[in-house]
C-alpha cells in the first residue's frame, strides 16, 4: 500500500512540476520487459513517459525523475506450442545525471539510479507453462544514455536511446524513447 501511495504521489508532483516553467518531457518508445530468467517469461511493447530534469547551474551535475507506463504485448512461437503475453508497468526513476558534453544545442548525459516497477500481466499457458498471472513489485538499478537536442528555443528533443533496469529476480527491462518539451 506504502508502495502504491509513494507512485500516485511521484505522478501528483510530476504533473503539477509541468504546470511551472521547468524541464518536463513527454513521450513514447519501445520497451522489453524479462521478468526472470526463463526466455518465456519475456514481452515487449509500447511505453509512454513522462520525464522531469533539472541541470544544476554551471555544473555537470543534475537530476531527474522518470514516470513511465508500459504496455506491452508479445507473441512468441514455440516449437510445439505458440504462446502469448500481456503485461503492463508502471515505473517510477528518480537517478542523477552527469552531462558528458555540452554544446549550443546539445547535451549527452549519462544517468544512474534506482527504480521501482509495479508490473500486472498474464501469459497464456501452453503444456510446458501453464497459464500464468504476474502482480509484482520490482525495485533495482537503472542506468542510462541519452541527449537533448534544441530545435529552437522553446521546442526541444530529449532522445534516451539506451536505458536498462536490473533488479531482484532478474528482472531486467530495456528501453528507448524519444520525448519532445514544447
């Protein structure tokens, strides 16, 4: 319950954040969730993002916060048996960041933090896994690459090619997003 409050008060903060002047991204990317080590329990899909950061002035340092919700939908084949899955997440990724490079319009900046996941989903059985619900709360280390890019001065690109999250019974997730401030 701890957990749950934590997230709807990480999205309150998050879109009041976006009412005042700072840096809040909005976007969508592809996304792989495997949630342990078994190649069958695995799906990929669609992740939608929200992303709030702040550079600390005249430093390399700064900070962000990442709320992303995924769906994702994956048909796999079996050699005997094809299966699908259904699942969706919600991330919460709080991580600091170090700008790598900084010119006019470009930023590269790596970033490193934990993360919390609340994944729900199910896959359909087949004889060798049989038909299965996931409810779980995933926490782990999130890294990251990305860079931002001015189109002009009140239009700018925020592209996270490369992010991965690893955390407690192997979860690991991957994902690339391109956001959009206006």
């Amino acid at each position: 319950m701890f957990l749950r409050i934590v997230l709807i008060g990480s999205l309150v903060t998050m879109l009041s954040i976006s009412q005042t002047k700072a840096q809040v991204f909005f976007g969508a990317g592809y996304t792989h969730v495997k949630f342990s080590d078994r190649e069958t329990d695995a799906s990929g899909g669609l992740t939608i993002a929200t992303h709030y950061h702040h550079q600390v002035e005249d430093s390399k340092l700064g900070w962000q916060v990442a709320l992303n919700v995924g769906m994702m939908y994956e048909q796999f084949q079996d050699e005997a048996f094809p299966y699908q899955s259904y699942f969706s997440d919600l991330d919460i990724i709080p991580s600091l960041t170090y700008r790598l490079i900084h010119r006019d319009k470009i930023n590269l900046y790596a970033s490193a933090g934990p993360f919390l996941s609340w994944t729900v989903g199910i896959r359909d059985g087949n004889l060798d896994y049989p038909l299965s619900h996931i409810d779980e709360w995933r926490a782990g280390i999130d890294v990251g690459l990305g860079f931002d890019y001015a189109l002009f001065e009140k239009l700018q690109l925020k592209i996270m090619p490369f992010t991965f999250q690893y955390g407690n019974n192997n979860y690991q997730q991957y994902s690339s997003v391109l956001y959009i401030r206006l």
